[in-house]
C-alpha cells in the first residue's frame, strides 16, 4: 500500500474532475469504514459511487494507491491517501458572502463536517445579521471584507448572493486576494486568470431534472 502520510508529486496537476470524484469516493469510504468494513474492492466503490471499477483504479492510482486484486484497498488507509491529497495536512479557511436562506443552510450543513475546511467568517450588507454568531461562524458587515479576508488569510470563499450582486461580490473578493470561488448564484462569474470558480447553478439543474421528468412522464 502507498504511504498515506506522503503527499502524491502530481497531486497539484491532478484535474478537477478527479478531484471531485476523490472527494465523493472518501465520503463513501467514511461510510463504509463507520459500518465497520475493513476491505473494500474498486467494484464495490463504483458500484456506491456510480462509477466503473476501472474509473476507481484510475483514480486511485493518480494519487499513488494501489491495491491487492486478492484483499481489496485497505478501507482507512485509503481513507487516509485521499486526505492527504484533498486537505495536504492544511486547514482551509473560508468565507461565505450572503447569510440569506442559502448561507445560513450552507453554514448549518458544514458545521463540523469537515475538519479541514472551515468558514471562519460571513459577511453579509444587512446590518441585522451583522456582528452575530450564525452556526458557529461570525457574521460582518460586507464592507469590512477586505480588512476580515486579509486578517484571517482567506483564500477561498463561497457566493451566495442574488445574480445581480455576484460579480460585483466576487471583484471585491478578488481585489481582496481571494482566487477560489464557489458560486450559488445563478450568473457566470467573470474572473481573472489564475482564480478558480465552481458553479453550482440549481436553476439550471432543476431545470434539466424537470426536463427529464416530463420525458418520462410522455413515453
């Protein structure tokens, strides 16, 4: 087995899709090992990831794991190769802008999820939700970004604010030294060069999920 406390060379050049695979196959893994399995063959992680066994191989062997076609992959110590390239031993700081409905749902699902990454500050323009504690995470006013984002070394943040303040948000993000975006809002960002963005458009998903429904529903 691969040494799970070494940090894989090409993990930084690994693509993204991959990335969000390895995120969803330790999620599986958490499970698996919580129910007491100990040995898990790439079948039987595709099968719960809806994936192939080659896919899973693939995967696995960018980051340096391999396993015994005869025992499997040893379940924690997979575990344990996946974090080292998803979290490389670094605690994550990020901030949420817009503690709307959306924000505080985002705030109250990753309370204590996931140890690695942590929202350490909100920011919101409502002078109500300013200066509070929401779900473990200190709200500020929206204009104190700059000062908050390079106190605390923030890198990363999450947008959750209506389609016509998103990219207005996210220039002031990244006038502020932040590069990687997740987006909730239903407009495509326009960043510069070198910054990251992953749209998580619900409009346009459901849509599709509608789309598909009523295809069903006619055949």
């Amino acid at each position: 087995m691969a040494d799970t406390n070494t940090l894989h060379p090409s993990a930084h050049r690994i693509p993204v899709q991959t990335i969000g695979r390895l995120s969803l196959y330790r999620r599986l893994l958490l499970d698996f090992s919580a129910g007491g399995m100990r040995q898990i063959y790439s079948h039987q992680l595709a099968s719960a990831a809806v994936a192939t066994a080659a896919q899973v191989r693939r995967d696995l062997m960018v980051i340096g794991f391999t396993g015994s076609s005869r025992k499997g992959y040893a379940v924690n110590d997979l575990i344990g190769a996946v974090n080292a390239v998803l979290a490389q031993s670094v605690e994550t700081s990020v901030a949420l802008v817009g503690v709307g409905n959306l924000g505080r749902a985002i705030l109250a699902y990753y309370t204590n999820r996931q140890p690695w990454v942590r929202f350490v500050a909100a920011f919101d323009r409502d002078p109500d939700k300013a200066n509070r504690i929401i779900h473990g995470c200190r709200v500020y006013p929206f204009d104190q970004c700059e000062e908050v984002l390079g106190r605390e070394g923030i890198r990363a943040a999450v947008i959750a604010v209506p389609a016509a303040e998103a990219q207005r948000v996210a220039d002031r993000l990244v006038l502020a030294g932040v590069r990687s975006f997740l987006n909730f809002a239903p407009v495509r960002l326009h960043l510069p060069t070198g910054a990251y963005v992953d749209d998580m458009d619900m409009t346009t998903a459901l849509d599709r999920v509608a789309y598909y429904a009523r295809q069903q529903r006619q055949a």
